[in-house]
C-alpha cells in the first residue's frame, strides 16, 4: 500500500488504542466517537478515490482490474478491516456490541464474511484458470518468436491460440466444477508436492466448488439485506458495520467480475449502494464502470473481465486472423506486424507470470483475516450472552 495510507493507518490504530486505554469521562467519550467514526468513513473514501483516480489513461497507472490493481484493491480491503476491527472491538466492553441492533447487524456481516469465503475460494481456483490460458499463449509466443517463420510454428501457435479463444469463451461453465481433471486449491498445509509453477508454497486440499454453486447468486445474498443506518443509528456502531459489510460485497464482487468463478450470470446487476453517503460516492462510481464493462462482455460470453485476459484474447484474434491467411514466407511488412504483436503478447505472459502468485498469496492472507475477524467477533458475542445470563 502506499506509504501515506499505511502511516495513516497506523496513526488511526494507535489513536484508537491509546484513547480506549485511557481513563475518560462520559461526556468526552461520545464527542471522540463520533470522531472516530468520521475518520474511518474518509479513510474508506480516501482509499475508493486513490482506487478510481489509477482507472485513468495514464500508462503509469494500473488500469482498472489489472492484476496490480486488484492487488491494491485487496490491500485497501485489509486496511479497511483493521480500522472496523479498531472503531467497533477494540477496548469495548463485549456488552456494548451485543445490544440491538448490534446484535441483529453483527451476525448478518459475520454470514457475509462466510460467503466471503467461498468467493476467495472459487477466484482462487480461478486464477488456476487463467494460468492454464496463459500456458497457451506463451505456447503461441514459443512458435512465433523464432525467425524465419515456418508453416509449422505457424500452424503451432494456430492451435494453442484456437485453445485459449475457446477456453476463454466457456470457462465460466467450466471453473470450479469436478469435471475432467479435478481442480484443488488450498490456503492451508505446506508441502513438497503439487507446488505452483514459480515456487508456490501451498499444497492442495481436494477440495471444488459444488455443482450447483453460483458466484452471481452468492453476491446477491451478500448484498440483499444491505441497508444503511437511519436517524441515530448513522452516528452509532451500525454505521462501520454497514460501512463493513459495503467494502466486503464490492470487493467479491469486483473479484468475480474480474477473474472466472462458476456461474456468474447476472453478475451486472447494480449493487444497492446509497448515493447520498459521501464515502460510498468512488466505490459508487467503479461499480458504475466495472459493471457497463461486463455487460458489453456478458452478451458474447467471457473468462471475466482481468485486464490481462483482456489483451491476450485481442491479441490472440489478431494473430489467428494472420495465421488464417498465412502463406511462406510472407510478406515483410505483415511479418513485421505479427512481430510487434508476439512481443506484447510475450509481455502480457511475463507480466502475468510475476504477478498471479502474489495475488493468489493476497487473497490467501484475506482469507485468513475474515476467518480471524469472524472467529473475533464471534468470541465477543459469547461472552456478551455470558455475562448477560442470570445467575443459578
């Protein structure tokens, strides 16, 4: 994450765990409270509008749903849930988060974070997906790249690029299910077998997603009952547990728009997010964005909407279109353009190969956060109930 937003993180923490240390009147606590909860509100803004400003045109900038910004959004969701974890648990007596409608808000984010789970789990198996698809490109980059070009090479990368347009157009159908070769993917035990190809560390667990499991019906459980605070509730603990619970569906939505999971039909469909609420206004404006690029990619069917994947499958067209109509040796100028072709091809693959296993390891260490902060949550919610039962 950048250097500022992690220093303001950390003074945010350290702020909050000094206060609640402290020894503080009533009257003083209130007013610090809401202090606190404003922060964290323009704390989740500030990171949104960093997110939306980098969709720019700007080379320098990751494009929207590129690996590197995917992994900058998954650090912003982490950063997020630190700060909620501080504003609401932190310091606080158990039986302050345990009253209504605390106790109705809490376990509907706690079901939100077990959906999360699953999410995590299908883009993982996923992102599997698309290092099989880029296995094919760099199969037609192989051919391609040495010179003088034969009908054989030619022929070659036909084949492996006619394998990646097909696979990308039915992926969906296919990621995640237990047909043909079973897919597994973990974020658990070490081992020496089965590893990523480029050093991964992690060893299988023989798990799938179920035949019937739907990414687009997940999110929209996840998403049906979000409703913001009205009247005293805005200024109480229910506003970080919807502010919570708003950043968790955005970003599983935005991941399984982004990377194949099965069954995504639908996935379109605007998020019931509340236009009037400053902070929420960039995460508003991405859902915007993201959303009328998958509608354009819906209709005709796609492996997602991961920027890389996007170029492969442009690139890919363009060189079977040549590989179609080609006869040896070819004309210089149309070899020419091939060749400048195969390099941003070759560059894609390379940049894929260096960024998909830390993304994987990040939505790994999500992952374990939600499983933490929901183990958390829950054991504070235990001691509530034990502390307001009657004594025998």
């Amino acid at each position: 994450m950048p250097a500022t937003t992690e220093n303001n993180q950390g003074s945010f923490l350290g702020r909050i765990s000094i206060r609640r240390n402290q020894v503080m009147s009533m009257d003083g606590s209130h007013d610090q409270e809401l202090e606190d909860l404003e922060l964290f509100q323009r704390h989740v803004g500030d990171r949104f509008s960093e997110l939306l400003s980098s969709t720019t045109d700007d080379p320098s900038n990751d494009a929207l749903l590129s690996i590197g910004w995917l992994r900058r959004l998954l650090d912003e969701l982490l950063c997020c849930e630190a700060e909620f974890k501080a504003v609401v648990m932190m310091g606080r007596d158990p039986s302050q988060i345990a009253k209504p409608p605390l106790d109705r808000l809490l376990p509907e984010l706690l079901d939100r974070v077990v959906k999360s789970l699953d999410i995590c789990n299908a883009v993982t198996l996923g992102i599997d997906a698309v290092r099989n698809l880029q296995r094919l490109a760099e199969i037609a980059v192989a051919a391609l790249e040495p010179r003088p070009m034969g009908d054989g090479q030619v022929r070659r990368a036909k084949k492996a690029l006619n394998s990646l347009v097909t696979a990308m157009m039915h992926e969906d159908r296919e990621c995640g299910s237990t047909k043909g070769t079973e897919r597994s993917r973990s974020f658990g035990r070490r081992g020496n077998a089965n590893k990523d190809r480029g050093g991964g560390t992690f060893r299988s667990l023989s798990w799938t997603m179920a035949r019937n499991w739907s990414a687009a019906k997940q999110i929209h459980a996840m998403s049906s009952n979000l409703a913001a605070p009205r009247g005293n509730e805005a200024t109480g603990l229910p506003s970080p547990i919807y502010i919570m619970s708003t950043v968790l569906v955005f970003v599983m939505w935005t991941l399984a728009a982004a990377i194949p999971c099965q069954e995504r039909n639908g996935l379109g469909t605007h998020l019931p997010f509340q236009r009037q609420l400053t902070w929420a206004q960039p995460m508003i404006s991405l859902q915007e964005k993201i959303a009328e690029e998958w509608k354009k990619k819906e209709k005709k069917g796609s492996v997602g909407l991961l920027e890389e994947m996007q170029k492969i499958e442009k690139v890919g067209q363009f060189l079977i279109d040549f590989a179609e109509s080609y006869q040896f040796p070819g004309e210089s100028e149309r070899l020419e353009e091939v060749k400048a072709h195969v390099e941003e091809l070759a560059d894609i693959c390379r940049k894929m190969d260096e960024g998909l296993e830390p993304l994987q390891l990040q939505i790994r260490e999500v992952f374990h956060r939600l499983v933490r902060t929901r183990t958390e949550f829950l054991h504070v919610l235990d001691q509530a109930g034990k502390l307001s039962a009657p004594t025998v």
